[in-house]
C-alpha cells in the first residue's frame, strides 16, 4: 500500500519545539500507532526477554521486554509479553542486553558509499608520498584504460598542500584518474583524466563549479562542485548489475552498525533506481526515504500520481538541492572571504531565481524539499527562500529542511524554530573540520558553527545522521562527536567550543525520534511503542551507563527491522 503524507494542517505551518515533540513520540504519536495496530491479536510471533529497553519516549523511558507479532511491535514490559506468548511464540532471552529504537540516517550518498566500499581509500594518507604510492599500487591493480575512482583524500592531513595532477602522472601512465575529496566536492584528476573529460586551458568555466588552473592557466587536476559533472560523464555509469552489487554491501553495513532507515540525499536517482529494483524483488532489509533532485520536481509528481510515494521500505515524496558548496573545498558561500584565501567567499551551486521557483513548484505540489546550505550566507539565502515559499504557498506540515548548517550568523539559529525548518546535521564533520576550520573562516565565525547545542536549545527540531561516505555511517561515532566534540587530531580533549555539545539523551533522541519526525515516519518509526514497526537494536552496552568516551567501543549484537533479524 502506498504511504501517505500528514494531511495539510490548518493554521500554518508546524512550529512544534522539542519538548512538544517529545509529548507528541511519547503519547499522540504512540497512541495512533496502537489504535492502528488494534487488529493484532493472538500469540507473539516473538518475545524478547529480560532486555534493558531504551524505548525513545523520554530521556530515561525504560522497560523490559518487546513482543513482536509481525512487522510490528504488539507489546512492551513483562506483564505484557508474558500475557501474549503462547506455544509458537519464539522467545529470544537478551540477557539484560541493552535495546534502542533502530537508528535513522537522515543524509547518506548510499550507493556511492557503497561503492566506495571495494575502492582504495587515501583517507588517512598521512602525506603526499603515501598518497602517491596508495594511487600508484591502486592503478597497478586495475586493467588497462579503466578508471580508478574512490579515495576520499584529505590534503589537511599533511598540512593543506592541495594535489597536483603532477603528482601522479608519473605512475598512472595508463590509468585514468579521478580520486574525490573526503567532502565529495572537489576531484584530483590526471592529465589522461583530464584529457577524457575534455578538459584543458580552453575549457570555459562552469557554472556553479571551478577548474583550478595554475598561473599559466593550465588546469591543475582539481576540479570543484558543478565542474565534477564533466568528468561524470566521461566515466560513464556502472551497469545496473555492478549498482545493486554495491547497494547491497551498504545495507549489510549499515544494519551492522545499527541503522534501520537511510535517507539518501542526492542530486542523481541512481540510489533510488537501485533500491525500487531491489524491492521488486523482496524487502530491502534497511529502510529507504529518498530525496530526489529538485530540478527535476515534476517528474516526481507525475511518479507519485501514477504510483504513489512507496511504502515503509522504499519510499518518496522529496526533493533535494545543493545551494552552496563546502568548506574544506573554499565553495562554501559566506558573507566575508575566507581567512586563508582573501580572493573568494564561495560559490553558488543553484541560481537563487532557480532555487526560488523549483522550491515553490515542488511544496506546492506536496513533496517535502531539503537544501545543502553550509556557508552563513547560504544558510541565509535558503532560510529567506523557504519563509518566501511558505508565505506565497500558504500554510501545510511542509517539513523543509536545511542540510549541514554548519556556519550560521548569530540571528539564523532561532529562525529554524521560529520558520519550523528541520536542522539536519552531521555531528562528525565538527570533530573532523574542527582541526583545521580556523584557517578558514576564523575564530570570530566559528562561534555559530556546527551550533548543535544552540539549535536543539532553541527548541527546533535537529535530527543527526553521517554525510556517509563523508564520515563513517557508524552512528556511535555521531554520538560521540555530539556529547564529546573532541577534533580528531586529540586537540580538543576538553571539547572544541565545548558550550556547543549535547547530552546523550539529546543526540538519541536526535537520531530516532527527529529522524522519524524528519522522514514523516513519526508515527511508524523511531519509537519502542505498541502499534510501531519493530525496528531495534540490541548492544552489548548500556549507552547510558558507559563513559561517553567509550560510546564507539560498543557493539551491536542484532539488528531488528520489520520484526526480523537482519544482523546478528
């Protein structure tokens, strides 16, 4: 059956605050699901005994034992469960084992994470010397003439220096590079990649990206944002059979770690076409709820019409679009120059006039719109849009949402509560960029940045994810950047701009309920509730009781999605 989305509510758009959402999963929301879930009676398809039971509904909302019939959770607590199993009831005894609500992933490039997966990695190349060999050894390995792709390098780890096609033309004589930056906003290409993709120093620049040239105007091999498009489509795309491959490789990934629903936030339908081809084939195990290119709004309509919006394993009914570009790359849009690179503020991916009339096209077809904003302007620019949109549209549970917010002026924080605009964020990137984002922007600019503690004390609605393969799809290491925001580089010990972290109990409720509340699922997902899909996870820590520095340390034993084990 194909999902529907919340009816349009009078009297404008929802403004709800976090402690309203926290009444709404643990009493309006729970209760709903229950009455719809009423027809379920019998014996337990399943029990799960004596767990120490997280269920999501408030910072120390416990219980200790899940009844499951179906897809669904049918009964919680003891006394309940107990009530309900009969002879063909199976009972899983935990063991005191500690059990969340399954994770949601609100933003993920799935299946060019997942492709990733079988590629080199030049993420912790300490230096320019180990990145050359790893490429070196990686072209050797390939067949003549392929393309050796992946790498999610980070030229901050030695010092800033950026690549140079120079670096690598000598041991990639044969082999046609294209190794993306850990941001996946900027390319280092060789010459043969380079002459592939038809790129030299007659090439025009590209709107909304940049070729870096050197003072002769050659190209250097880097290529940024809408520029990476030429090299696209040189590549040419991987058969369907190769995609699926992939795709698969991700979901057995992701439900290791925990997470029982994605959000792929894309500027292509190649996630999306890979994952409807799966579920014709059965369920996916992982649930899917696809942000599809805004550009492209109407197609999605015309999609939803003659098919509707999916169901609980794939769905879709939403738009993404890219505004501005990234930090690490100097594409991310601010109102100032960057510290270390006075000649530019950023760049603009997406046309204003653009941006404006597809978002009002597409809310006021009904599907949900997100936009990547990362830049105080940006964010600016797309917080003005959306107030526009949402006055000239007129009132509706529209749910926009801004990804990665990270740079913000002081005045921005409180318009996401105040416009009702979901902050999607990426705890990681905080303890990631925060080893280097001073050389940037600046003390002065990073007072706002990465302001989690700030937007989840506004009361607007934050929901926490990854940017996988930007950072690890790993939701423990999301926590713990959240509660800790210690860099990477063993900095921060005490935390980087400490007044921003959150608690525990903030950052899960973040990544179960606001992730629901995010995806329109709030009703199906991101609570242990009669009446709710029975997605959890069972760890062999108590989140709670453990020191959050050894959040990362603790592992998942099974993964329950749709009432079955899907890992462990």
């Amino acid at each position: 059956m194909a999902r529907r989305e919340p009816a349009a509510q009078a009297g404008g758009q929802v403004m709800l605050g976090r402690r309203t959402l926290l009444a709404l999963a643990g009493g309006t929301a729970a209760a709903a699901a229950t009455r719809a879930f009423a027809h379920a009676e019998g014996d337990l398809d399943a029990a799960y005994i004596n767990a120490t039971v997280w269920t999501g509904a408030g910072p120390t909302a416990r219980t200790d034992a899940i009844g499951v019939i179906g897809d669904r959770i049918a009964a919680i607590g003891a006394d309940a469960v107990r009530a309900r199993t009969g002879k063909r009831t199976q009972i899983v005894d935990l063991a005191g084992a500690f059990v969340t609500p399954g994770f949601i992933d609100p933003h993920v490039h799935f299946v060019t994470a997942s492709t990733m997966l079988s590629q080199p990695s030049l993420r912790d190349a300490a230096n320019p010397q180990e990145f050359v060999a790893r490429i070196a050894a990686a072209a050797k390995a390939l067949p003549k003439g392929q393309w050796l792709e992946g790498g999610n390098w980070d030229q901050d780890r030695w010092g800033g220096e950026m690549p140079h096609k120079d670096w690598i033309d000598a041991v990639t004589p044969d082999t046609p590079v294209a190794v993306i930056r850990y941001d996946l906003h900027m390319l280092l290409l060789n010459s043969l990649a380079l002459k592939l993709a038809g790129i030299d120093r007659n090439t025009p620049d590209v709107p909304g990206g940049v070729i870096e040239r050197d003072a002769k105007g050659e190209p250097t091999g880097i290529v940024k944002d809408a520029a990476k498009d030429l090299v696209v489509r040189a590549i040419g795309a991987p058969s369907e059979t190769q995609i699926d491959a992939a795709t698969r490789k991700g979901i057995e990934l992701a439900l290791s770690k925990g997470v029982t629903q994605v959000h792929p936030t894309e500027l292509e339908t190649i996630s999306f076409d890979s994952t409807r081809r799966l579920r014709a084939l059965g369920e996916t195990g992982l649930r899917f709820r696809h942000y599809l290119p805004l550009k492209d709004w109407e197609a999605q309509v015309a999609l939803i019409a003659e098919q509707g919006r999916g169901d609980d394993w794939v769905q879709w009914g939403a738009c993404k679009v890219v505004f501005d570009g990234s930090l690490g790359s100097r594409t991310a849009r601010f109102y100032e120059p960057y510290s270390d690179d006075p000649t530019t503020r950023g760049i603009v991916v997406t046309d204003p006039a653009d941006l404006r009339r597809w978002i009002e096209g597409a809310d006021k077809a009904g599907l949900q719109v997100t936009a990547h904003a990362i830049g105080d302007e940006a964010n600016d620019i797309v917080l003005d849009t959306m107030a526009a949109v949402a006055k000239a549209n007129g009132p509706r549970d529209r749910r926009f949402r801004i990804e990665h917010v990270q740079h913000m002026k002081p005045h921005a924080i409180g318009r996401f509560r105040e416009q009702g605009i979901i902050a999607s964020v990426q705890p990681y990137h905080a303890i990631d960029d925060g080893r280097w984002a001073v050389r940037r922007i600046g003390e002065e600019r990073l007072k706002t940045s990465f302001a989690y503690g700030s937007l989840v004390g506004s009361g607007a609605h934050v929901c926490m994810g990854s940017d996988w393969p930007v950072a690890p799809i790993d939701p423990l290491t999301g926590l713990d950047a959240a509660v800790n925001r210690e860099t990477l580089d063993g900095q921060n010990p005490q935390g980087w701009h400490p007044e921003q972290r959150v608690t525990l109990a903030q950052a899960m409720h973040c990544y179960t309920q606001e992730g629901a509340f995010a995806g329109f699922n709030e009703t199906r997902l991101g609570l242990i509730a009669a009446g709710f899909l029975a997605d959890f996870v069972v760890w062999d820590s108590d989140l709670f009781a453990i020191d959050s520095h050894l959040l990362v340390k603790a592992k998942v034993l099974k993964t329950v999605v749709g009432g079955i084990v899907r890992f462990g």
